[in-house]
C-alpha cells in the first residue's frame, strides 16, 4: 500500500515536469523553435483549433518559423491568431506559406523571459508540494485505518520527502537551462 502511493505520487510529480518543460518551450527565446506556436489556437470554421492541427510548422532556419497550411483559405485567420498571440512575432505571407521572422530579444526583454520562467518554475514547486502533501494524507489515512504501522508511516513520510526533493532539484534544472538558453546572445 505504501508502494502504490508513493508511485502514485512519484507518477503524478513526472507529469508535473513534463507539463512544466512543454510550458517552458512556448517561452519564445531568439531561436525558432516550433513549440512557440503550440499554444496558439486558430478560428477554424468557427472552431478554436490548435495551429498544429491544422498546419505543418518547421524551422529551416535558426530564426525562422514556416507554417505550412494544409488549406490555403485559412491563412488569414493563422495570420490573425498570431497577431493576437502574445508572442509579438510579426507574419508575413506568400500565397500558401507563412514565415515568422524570429528578432533578437532586447536585454529587457530576456529579463522578462526570465521572470516567467522563475514564475512558472514555482508553479511547478508549489504543484509538487501540492502532490506531496495529498500522498501524506493518504499515508496518514492508512496509518488510522491501522493498515500500516506508525513506524512505517513515518520511513514512508520520509521517502516522499525525498522523492518531492529529487523533483524539485528536477525543477530548478529545468528552469535553470531554460533561464540560460534566454540569456544566451
């Protein structure tokens, strides 16, 4: 039973860094990467549809995205999806491709890239001591329920302990190489 839990929770922490490094990925930096445009979502047919779905992304260059639609009539609502964006990426368009001219970030802007990445990264924390804290009650639960021992309670708490440490050491990684992929010139 104590094994169940802490997988449980050690299942639950892995998609927790998971959710956070596809998060960290739409933080644009000064190259081009496809994930930047993941989030955006694209009025198709009156339907929000994500722009991966409905087109082919690539980056032949280091600055520069290619979105490919699959249907050519939808081009002036993925221009105006990525107007919209918070990205502030500026499309241009050819009859059936979009490129998006990835600029170098200023030094105030990376600043603030860093600050979202900090913010995000504490999200993370918090969300992993969220987890942390569910897989204790549930410990605790069993311990009243006298289906395990205080003993083993306690070495239990302890595991968890260092199970949300080695995640959140993960975290800081994570945040760490995305903080230094902005401030590299």
């Amino acid at each position: 039973m104590i094994d169940e839990a802490l997988s449980a929770a050690s299942t639950k922490m892995e998609k927790t860094i998971e959710a956070l490094r596809k998060e960290l990925a739409t933080i644009r930096t000064g190259r081009a990467t496809p994930a930047l445009v993941d989030n955006i979502k694209v009025d198709y047919y009156g339907t929000p549809t994500p722009l991966n779905q409905i087109a082919t992304i690539s980056a032949p260059e280091a600055r520069l995205l290619l979105i490919q639609p699959w249907d050519s009539s939808t081009l002036p609502s993925i221009k105006k999806a990525i107007l919209k964006s918070e990205l502030g990426l500026n499309p241009t368009s050819d009859r059936n491709v979009i490129r998006l001219a990835i600029p170098q970030l200023s030094e105030e802007r990376r600043k603030d890239m860093v600050r979202a990445v900090h913010k995000r990264a504490e999200d993370g924390r918090v969300a992993l001591r969220n987890i942390r804290r569910d897989a204790l009650e549930e410990l605790r639960k069993l311990e009243r329920e006298k289906e395990i021992s205080q003993d083993e309670q306690k070495r239990a708490q302890e595991r968890l302990q260092e199970l949300t440490d080695s995640f959140i050491a993960t975290v800081g990684k994570v945040a760490a190489d995305k903080e230094a992929e902005l401030l590299e010139v």
